[in-house]
C-alpha cells in the first residue's frame, strides 16, 4: 500500500517497537533525522534562555521595541510559513512521482526561503548600521546570536535545498533521494517551529 | 492488508499514510491554521484586545497552539499507535527544553534578586 512499508522487508513482518524484525530503511532513517532536529532544538532551547534572561540588559542602548519593525516580520514569517507549506507539497509531489509539480514548488519553497532571509540580513544590516550590532549590548548579543543562528539554519538548509534539486534531476526520484527529501522538508517545517517560537519571544513579547 | 488490521506499522514524522487527496488537504487545512493563529499573534501584541499583563501569556498560549498545528499537520504527529517512537522522542525532546529555558530563566532570576537585596545592603 506504501512504498515505505514495502521497500525492503513486507509490511507484515515491519512493525518495529520490539515485534516482527526492523522497521524499513526509510522509517529508521527519519525516526534517526528526527532525533537530530530535536537536538537542534536543544540547542535552541540555550538560545532563547540567553535571550529571555538578557533581554533587558541593553547598558543604556537601544531596546527591541527600537529596533523592531513588526511589519517586516510579519513579511519574514509568512515568507518562511508558505515556503514550509510550498516544501511539504514538493515531497508530496515527489512520493507521487509527480516530478512536474516537484519542481514548481521547489522554485517557490526556494524564493520564499531566500526572500526570508534577504529581509532578515537587511534588517541586520541596518541594525548595525544604526549603530545596534552584537557589540553594543548583552540583550543585542543574545539577539543576533539567536535570530542569527536560526538564519544560519534557514541558509544552510537554501543550500542543501539546491543539491537536492539537483540530485533530483541527476538521479531521479530513487528511493534514496526521497529519503534525503523527507529529512529536508522535516529541516524545512522544524525551522518553521524555531521561528514561532523566535516571532513570539523575541518580536511580539518585545513589542510595545 | 485487512489480514492484518491489528498490526501497527511505524511512521516516519513528516509523512501521511492515508491517500493523495487527504494529504495535500491536511497540508492545506494546517496552512490555514498556521496563518490565522499568526495573524492573531500579530493582533494580541499590537492592540489591547487582550487585557494588558495577559498578553504575554496569550502570546505563549498562541505559540504553542501554532506549534501543534505545524506538528500535527506539517510534520503528521498524532496520537496513533504507530507514532508511539515519534511522540516518546519528541516528549523527551521537550522536557529538556522546558528545563533549559524554564531553569535559566528561574535561576537567573532568582540570583538578579539576591544581587538586588546585597547592593542594597552595601550602601546603607
């Protein structure tokens, strides 16, 4: 009925949690991929509790209220949540061979990605410019090393977005390559997750 | 596979065992989810719907509700047998996110006040 079920092993003996042999390569695969994000999340979880406890140490600069402006964030997080949306219908796409709609919503997941942090460098950018880089205060500190890792993640995640595109059309919808999809649209929708949590705390809870 | 009805196969997060249709609908019912709970956020930090001090908590409220949209519908966490691995990990997941940032936030606190009280104490 699935390919995951019937990759390797029939769906019959494949049940994992102790009974009836290993689970297929794809269950085992994600379920490893999954652990990874939630360490991730581990590690953002350091971030955001050395951004809620610095938050209002601005040493006499300028406070987040200052710096922010909602509106380019309401731009940012719809950017991101729409290409999340955009990515998780590619590798439904891709599942179904529909290799077509694959690469139409790639160009979208690609651009809305990429808009999302063209918005957040030029904000960065003109933080700094005004004076309000990482130096200037414990709360910017916090601020441009947890915005600015979460970008990191949406960067590199941009990246390895294109090497799969262009594995796709190297290779093919093979069983490997689909694998290597679902963890990055499982990348793709957990940094979606972070950014929630980074709108709310930092932006909203910030806000006048 | 109706011989095998009582038999749970695993799930990988992030994938929907059920036909074509029901998936790019889920994806889609999330996505309006996803947008109105956003834009509610939006909402309750800019204007005093809410009762002042409560916004803070209403903002939490909203996150973690999004939270579980993008979970449940993005990534097809639910509550089936075949999600048992999937959900042990993420709950594990959470506890020791609750206890960073909860912890940092309680412990920090609780020094700022003792460092009030001595520098109070210093200048008399």
């Amino acid at each position: 009925m699935t390919i995951a079920a019937t990759e390797f092993i029939p769906a019959e003996t494949a049940r994992g949690r102790g009974g009836g042999g290993p689970a297929s390569t794809r269950i085992v695969v994600a379920y490893g991929f999954w652990i990874f994000l939630l360490s991730d999340f581990v590690l953002f979880s350091g971030l955001f509790a050395a951004y809620a406890v610095l938050a209002d140490r601005t040493a006499g600069g300028p406070s987040g209220p200052q710096l922010f402006h909602l509106r380019t964030v309401f731009i940012e997080t719809m950017c991101l949540l729409l290409s999340s949306y955009t990515a998780g219908l590619g590798a439904l796409s891709a599942e179904r061979r529909r290799v077509g709609y694959f690469y139409l919503s790639s160009v979208f997941t690609f651009l809305l990605g990429a808009a999302f942090v063209f918005l957040e460098v030029r904000e960065f950018a003109d933080m700094i410019g005004a004076g309000a880089g990482p130096w200037r205060s414990a709360f910017l500190s916090a601020f441009f090393t947890l915005v600015g890792t979460h970008g990191a993640h949406v960067t590199s995640g941009l990246i390895w977005f294109l090497y799969m595109i262009a594995q796709v059309y190297v290779k093919g919808l093979r069983p490997h390559v689909l694998r290597r999809l679902l963890c990055f649209s499982l990348f793709w929708h957990a940094l979606d997750i972070v950014w929630i949590g980074v709108m709310t705390l930092v932006y909203l809870m910030g806000a006048p | 596979m109706d011989r095998h009805e009582h038999v749970f196969d695993d799930r990988t997060p992030g994938v929907e065992e059920h036909e074509p249709t029901a998936s790019y609908l889920s994806y889609s019912v999330g996505l309006g989810l996803a947008i109105v709970a956003t834009i509610a956020s939006f909402v309750v930090a800019q204007t005093d719907l809410l009762w002042p001090p409560g916004i803070a908590v209403g903002l939490v409220v909203l996150a973690f509700a999004q939270i579980g949209v993008h979970l449940v519908f993005f990534l097809h966490l639910g509550s089936g047998p075949d999600n048992t691995n999937n959900i042990l990990a993420l709950a594990f997941g959470v506890l020791i996110v609750f206890l960073v940032i909860v912890g940092s936030i309680w412990i920090i606190d609780n020094l700022h006040a003792n460092m009030m009280e001595m520098s109070a104490h210093a200048t008399q």
